[in-house]
C-alpha cells in the first residue's frame, strides 16, 4: 500500500560542507520518490532534470540548478534521501541550495 504523499513534508534539511541530507516526515515508498522529488524541487524552480537512475531501492536524480549540477538520491530501505553536488564547483554552491530550499 502506497501512504498518501499530498500529507507528505519535509520535516528538516540539514548541511554538511558536502552533502544535502532531507528527512520527511512520514516513511515513504519507491513509488512515492515522483511525489517527493515535485515536494522538494516546488521552491526552487526552475529545475532541469537530466538524468534519472533507478534500482531496486535507489533512484539518482542527476539536474541542474541555477547553471550547477547536483544529483538527488533516494534510498528506500534506509529512508535516506540527500543532494550532493557534481564537481568541486557544484559542491560549494550547495550552500545556495540549502538556503533556497529552507525558504
């Protein structure tokens, strides 16, 4: 059974010097990761997705954001969802990314 994601919001964003982590609220499934990726990217729109990855317990978001590259993971058995920058440029800037996405 597939938890209604529309109750679905982020309970806290936490920066580390390289990497996003996200926690949600409630347990999701795979199935939900549309729902949450849509919750997630809402504020900081425009975004570009360039590449999605899935597995059997993981989905990689590779996109771009304001001219810089990041990748969304999502890992269903650990309830573990975090951003990571692509390159040393993109890493640094994700500082930019936390604030916008703490608005």
């Amino acid at each position: 059974m597939i938890p209604e994601t529309n109750s679905q919001s982020i309970k806290s964003l936490t920066y580390q010097a390289d990497h996003l982590s996200v926690y949600f609220e409630n347990d999701w499934y795979q199935e939900n990761i549309a729902a949450l990726i849509t919750l997630l990217f809402s504020s900081i729109m425009p975004v570009t997705i360039q590449e999605k990855i899935i597995g059997a317990d993981r989905e990689n978001i590779r996109f771009s954001w304001q001219e810089h590259y990041f990748v969304l993971n999502f890992d269903y058995y650990s309830q573990s969802c975090w951003l990571e920058g692509l390159g040393s440029k993109s890493t640094e800037y994700l500082v930019n990314l936390y604030a916008a996405l703490e608005r």
